[in-house]
C-alpha cells in the first residue's frame, strides 16, 4: 500500500473508533432486572414494617410504590406518627424516596 491509501483508511478506522465511542457514551445504561426496585415488594414490606409498628398498626394507611418512589397515604394519630411512618418505609431496601401525604387526626 502506498503511504496516501494508508493514511485515509487510517483516519476512516479512527473515525469509526471515535463514531462508536460517541455512541456508546451517549447510549444510557441499561439496568439488570435484579437492579430494578420491584415495587410490589417494596410495597408489601412497607406495609409490613408499619403494620408490626404497635403505634402504626391500626392507623389507616394507603401505601403504593412506582419505581421505588413510596408514597403513604391516609390518617394517623398524630405528627409523630407521620415521622414514624416515614423513617419505616425509608427503612426498606430498594426505597428511593418517600412522599408523605399522612395527616394527623
């Protein structure tokens, strides 16, 4: 090969290198399913915790997960039991964040 045909297939090689970088970069991650938050089971050990709670047991609370975000719905005793009920769904693995719409009666 003379030296110009191996000077241009060397920059073609290299901007495919760099193309295929750039695209990989820009790509997102895509997450294992064992790396995803199963929101059902977030939900029911979110339930759980509060339900063996002996102040929270019998509060009326509505619990729902959507990707790992726990929102807590309804009524309890009082503003402590907002808190509690908050630092317990907090306390489950796979949790991400927690909107708490509980009022005090």
């Amino acid at each position: 090969m003379n030296g110009k045909m191996t000077s241009i297939l060397a920059s073609g090689l290299a901007a495919l290198l760099v193309g295929g970088v750039a695209a990989a970069e820009t790509t997102p991650p895509v997450q294992l399913a064992a790396e995803q938050p199963d929101d059902g089971a977030i939900t029911e050990k979110v339930k759980a915790a509060i339900a063996e709670d002996a102040a929270l047991a019998g509060a009326d609370i509505s619990v729902e997960t959507v990707q790992g975000k726990v929102r807590l719905d309804g009524y309890v005793g009082n503003a402590g039991d907002i808190q509690k009920a908050t630092a317990l769904a907090f306390s489950v693995s796979g949790v991400k964040k927690v909107e708490n719409n509980l009022k005090a009666m």
